[in-house]
C-alpha cells in the first residue's frame, strides 16, 4: 500500500501495461466496496485516492493515496504522470469541489469519466422535511426563527462555526473525529461517533438532547439514514439540504451498474 502527501504526485507502483489503470476518488463505503470488486479481476490496476481527513479509515483494497491534488491543473498532471485511464468518481455526494475538478481534468487528458453516487433520500408522507437548496440557505433559515431551538447538526465540522454563530439556538453537533481547531462556542455540545446508526440509538439520543430540529444534507445510503427514520416516528422536522448539482457526465448508482459500464469500453 502507498501514500502521497497533499498536493504531491508521486507515480504509483508500476503495472502490466495490458491493465487499465482505473483511480477511484474516494472517502465513501460505495469507493470501498468498488474498489474490493475491482481488485479481483486481473485487468484492472486500482489506485483509490482519499482526502485523509479522518485518521481511522477503513483499509481500501489496491493502492491508496491520500491528500489533494492541487486543483484541476494539479489532477490534470497526476492523470498523465500515473498513466490513468479510467476515473470513477466515488466520493461523497457534497464533495462538490472535486467532483467538479475531476469532469474538467478528465475532459482536458479525455479519458472515461463516471460517477458512482448512492442515491438521495425520498421524503414519504409523513416526513416534515423543510427542503433547503444549499447550505446556506439551512443558516439563512434557522436565522430568520423567532424562537430559540435544539438543534441536532449532522452536517459535518466544516459548517460547524456557521451554525453556531446563530447565538438563539443551541447545537447538538455528531461528527467522526473531534473539530480540527478547537471551538468554544458555549451552544454547541459535540458527539464523537461514527455510523451506522440504529433507529434506536437515534431515536435516543433525539430524545435526551430534546432535539426540535435536525439539519441533515441529503446523503442517502443506510449508514446515516436511522436520524431520518426516528424524525419521523418522533414528528420532528428535518431541515433537509440537497445536494448540489453535478456536471454533465453518466452517473450510476450501484456497484454492478458501474462493473457494467467499465465492461462497455473498448
């Protein structure tokens, strides 16, 4: 297994030239999963790259790099130097930045291009979502509450500090590792966990925290998904942000749907 540092390309091990060497963009279960299935088969060489930001990560099957690229320039020239023919955009469905870096780089070098996104979460009849385009437009509206609320905050630490700066409201706030400069905001109580999720369990912590709103992106898949579900059997509404748009290029949403498409490239 290797590594690189942010912002340094380094050429991967070397490989049959009879293989296609396919990068995975990473950080999600779909990149693992993808990753493990493709390691199998003898035809392809797969290099997963993962941003690094938590420290407990799941081992990933072929090689891994960690870290940035350096933009879409910086993409564009790990491409060629490691002799990538294929990109599958694995990555999280905010991860909007490199999803938007990976369409353009692939477009320049003109290599295969895919997304492998899970798919959103549908709201059902008895869900109290407030639906929010961005995140935002989630701040703008908890700003414009008269009265003062328990927010449950499963948004991730980077928006964390927008949040609370909204001094009526008190934040509940789960993420995996702890903030990565240290907050003194006196609303926000941190929960360290990491999913999957039972009903129960969210269910539980909804109600010890006396939760009166969860904000959520909308990340589909199951890990997560319970918060959604107890939302619902406990009537509390959802402030639910969606997700940004993509660019233009084929999106699949299974592991066997992308295994397909790659068997469709000559």
């Amino acid at each position: 297994m290797t590594s690189t540092l942010t912002r340094k390309t380094t050429k991967q091990p070397s490989h049959n030239k009879a293989q296609r060497h396919i990068l995975i963009l990473g950080g999600t279960t779909e990149a693992n999963q993808l990753a493990d299935r493709l390691a199998l088969n003898p035809a392809y060489h797969v290099t997963t790259s993962r941003a690094g930001v938590t420290t407990d990560r799941q081992k990933v099957s072929g090689n891994e790099r960690l870290g940035g690229f350096g933009g879409i320039e910086g993409l564009i020239e790990y491409l060629k130097t490691n002799t990538i023919d294929i990109v599958i955009d694995a990555t999280h469905p905010f991860a909007a930045t490199i999803t938007e870096h990976a369409w353009a780089a692939c477009q320049k070098v003109k290599i295969p291009h895919l997304i492998l996104q899970r798919p959103a979460w549908e709201k059902e009849e008895s869900d109290r979502w407030i639906d929010v385009p961005d995140m935002q437009s989630a701040q703008d509206y908890l700003r414009s509450l008269e009265n003062s609320l328990t927010v449950f905050l499963t948004t991730g630490q980077k928006e964390l500090n927008g949040f609370t700066v909204l001094k009526k409201h008190t934040f509940v706030a789960r993420m995996i590792e702890p903030p990565a400069t240290e907050t003194k905001a006196f609303n926000l109580k941190i929960i360290l966990q990491r999913g999957p999720f039972s009903i129960h369990d969210e269910t539980q912590l909804i109600k010890e925290n006396k939760i009166d709103l969860i904000v959520s992106k909308n990340s589909g898949g199951s890990a997560t998904s319970a918060k959604i579900i107890a939302a619902r059997k406990l009537n509390i509404p959802v402030l639910m942000i969606a997700r940004p748009s993509l660019p233009p290029v084929q999106v699949k949403t299974t592991i066997e749907d992308c295994l397909e498409w790659l068997g469709t490239l000559s």
